[in-house]
C-alpha cells in the first residue's frame, strides 16, 4: 500500500497522475456574439493560456498520463436533464453540437476521456470518481475555464475527495484579472498552486 504524502507538493509518481482540462470549449473559448468574455479573457486564453494547455497536453501524452476533458453538454437535445442551476442560468450545450466542442487546439485524442457536465462542478454531475479511482489517480493536475467557478469547483471536490491537487494558474482564465486573483486566493489552502515550467518538468521527469 503506497505511503500517504505529507505535502500538497509532493512529488508525481508514475501511474498515478491524471491531467484534468476544464471546459475548454469552442462556445467558451472562442469570441462570437453568443458569448464573449472580453479583451482580458480572450487575450488571457489566446496568449498564454492554450498555448500553456497545449504543453501540458504534450508533457501528458508523451508520459503516458490519462487526460480527461471536461464538457458542459446536456445528455438531450433540448436539455431536459440539465441541472435546475443551468436552466434558471439559460444554459445549454445540446448534445452533439458542434459549438459543444473541445477547441480544435486541444482536442483530445483516441482514448481520451471526455465527461460531459450540466452543472459547475463535474464531481456532482459525472462519474468522474469513479473514473478516476479506476485509473488509479491519487495526483489531480487541473486547468481550464473558468477559474472562479467550474475550475474553482473541481479544485475544491477533487480535494475533499482525497485527491492530491495541482492548479496549474498559468494556464487558467476568467473574465477579469481581479477575479483571476481573488479565486486563487480563495482556493489555495485546497490544492498546490504553480506554473506550467514546474508541472512540464516534473511530467517529462517521469519519462526518464
């Protein structure tokens, strides 16, 4: 039985990490006149954020780590599943369509996990669990969109459940830099907070 680690910091051992992106989606994601975050939000994902996400990705697949993709997607065309916060919200991706989308950017791969969601938090709305403990994750490395809220929430959950959290802070976004800020202070205490260069170095550590 492996030993518990003593720090939210503790050092990656193979075959027990998972990469977790977080609804990283063509309707979130991309500027249309359905949904716009911003100039700080877009820039914030254009520039740093998916070509940090993109990274990750690399670091993940060469090291032969699961990477799960989060969705929000209704399970029905006209989202009579989804959560009563999502209705109230006027939210809904329909299933299958195709701004529901992981960007072109990062799309996953063959064998990839994908968990579509209809509430913020994918701990409340998916099996993703039970998906995990059957990988054998211990260590949750987490990024997307956005960060005070459905990142904020797969932080929080995936600690509570006795998973080792990673936020990666550069290679997350939401629609203001104060926001930004006050969201990492608020989940801190929660999970390691650091940068891409850290958990890029320590993934292609374990490929050596």
């Amino acid at each position: 039985m492996p030993s518990q680690p003593t720090r939210r910091d503790a050092p990656y051992a193979a075959g027990e990490i998972s990469l977790l992106l977080v609804d990283m989606q063509k309707i979130w994601c991309e500027r249309t006149a359905e949904h716009d975050g911003g100039d700080y939000y877009h820039d914030r994902l254009d520039r740093l954020v998916v070509p940090n996400q993109q990274r990750l990705l690399a670091a993940a697949r060469a090291a032969g780590v699961d990477v799960l993709h989060t969705i929000i997607e209704s399970l029905t065309r006209h989202g009579r599943d989804r959560s009563l916060d999502h209705k109230l919200s006027d939210m809904h991706v329909p299933k299958g369509a195709p701004e529901g989308r992981v960007i072109d950017a990062l799309a996953p791969i063959e064998d990839e996990i994908i968990l579509p969601k209809t509430s913020s938090g994918v701990f409340n709305s998916t099996n993703i669990d039970y998906v995990l403990r059957n990988l054998g994750t211990r260590m949750l490395i987490v990024a997307g969109v956005v960060t005070d809220q459905c990142v904020d929430m797969a932080v929080r959950d995936a600690a509570d459940r006795g998973y080792l959290v990673t936020l990666v802070t550069d290679a997350c976004a939401t629609y203001t830099p104060e926001r930004d800020a006050a969201a990492l202070s608020a989940f801190a205490g929660y999970c390691w907070e650091t940068d891409t260069d850290t958990v890029v170095a320590r993934l292609e550590a374990l490929r050596a």
